[in-house]
C-alpha cells in the first residue's frame, strides 16, 4: 500500500510506484501510483518480460528501455505518469520517484537502468535533478543499530569533478575553493578524523 505520510519538499513531489506479490498465474505484478497529498491512481498490473531482460542485461541503455517500456507502457502506468510528470511540471517543481518493491524476486531486476518516456524521448529516469530515483526495499527484520563508541569517528568524503562534466553532462566542475571550505569544516569537528 502506498505510503501516506511522506510529505512533499516544497520543491518536488513524491511519487510512490509500489510493486506487489505477483499473480498467481505468472511473471505479472500489482502496480500503484500515487503522489502523496495529491492523487492516487487506479492500480495497474506490470508483465515482466525477465528472459528479454536477462539476453540485455550486458547493454545498460537496452536493458533500461526495454524495462521502462513494459513499466511505463500505456497497458500499465504511463498514461497515468505522464500526467503526473506534467501536473508536477506545470508547477515547476521536481518529481521525486521512489520504486518500492514488495515481492523478493524484483530485487533481482536492474531498476537504477531504467529510462522513462519524456518528451518523446525514452531517457534514464534518475539522470536528471528533475526526476531523483530511489528504489525502496522494505526490511523483513529491523534491530536498532548499537551506538558508534569508538573514537575518532571515521568518515571517508569522496569528491567526484571529472573533466569532462560541462562537455558530456553541462555541469560545472566543483571549484578548489568548495572542496577547500568543505575540507576546513570537516577538520574542525573534535572528534572526527577524515580521509579525503
């Protein structure tokens, strides 16, 4: 069932695609859609195709095509995202998609390939600041973490600027200044040893 008390960012929507137990009778699984605090939207039910998926699975951009065209095909969700996607739009903000998955065997499935129509185009869902893609696995078992005792914490800061970001992705480097301040700040916490 989708989750109800998630609420929005002011600047996106969350869009909840919740896939269920599968039908008895083969490879089909109950789909719901839903924006929280919005709409919720008729369920749906999505064939996976898992033999096609397997033979494409050394081709990620087929692979995510071929996954998004049997999610977001109009026997399944995609008339229903394509006018949550515009509504969202219209308003100028972001739509935030979380996958949750509810059947074990999903987990198998390559989802962070998948491409979603746009524009006419089929392109990878969480490529863009527009559409953040998180996939959702409920824990069969929870135990509260023990508390972190061991002094000096230890964090591990990773700082990824490329060379090619402008020309292959139109994003700016991250300027020496932006790491340096980050680098000043972490090495002001007591307590805290980093490795950059």
């Amino acid at each position: 069932m989708i989750n109800q008390q998630i609420g929005p960012r002011e600047d996106y929507s969350n869009l909840q695609i919740v896939l269920s137990k599968p039908n008895p009778s083969g490879k089909s699984y109950q789909v719901q859609m839903g924006i929280t605090g919005w709409r919720y939207f008729d369920p749906a039910i999505l064939r996976l195709k898992t033999t096609e998926l397997l033979a494409q699975s050394a081709d990620p951009a087929t692979y995510g095509q071929s996954l998004g065209k049997m999610l977001f095909s109009e026997q399944c969700i995609g008339y229903a995202y394509s006018e949550a996607l515009a509504a969202v739009q219209a308003r100028g903000d972001g739509l935030r998609v979380q996958l949750i998955l509810e059947a074990p065997e999903l987990l198998e499935i390559l989802w962070e390939r998948i491409y979603h129509p746009i524009e006419g185009k089929w392109l990878p869902l969480g490529s863009s600041a527009i559409t953040p893609f998180s996939r959702f696995i409920r824990s069969q078992q929870w135990q509260r973490p023990s508390a972190v005792t061991i002094r000096p914490l230890r964090m591990l800061v990773i700082i990824a600027s490329p060379t090619n970001l402008e020309s292959d992705f139109q994003l700016h480097p991250i300027a020496l200044e932006e790491r340096q301040k980050l680098r000043s700040l972490l090495d002001q916490i007591p307590g805290l040893s980093v490795t950059y």
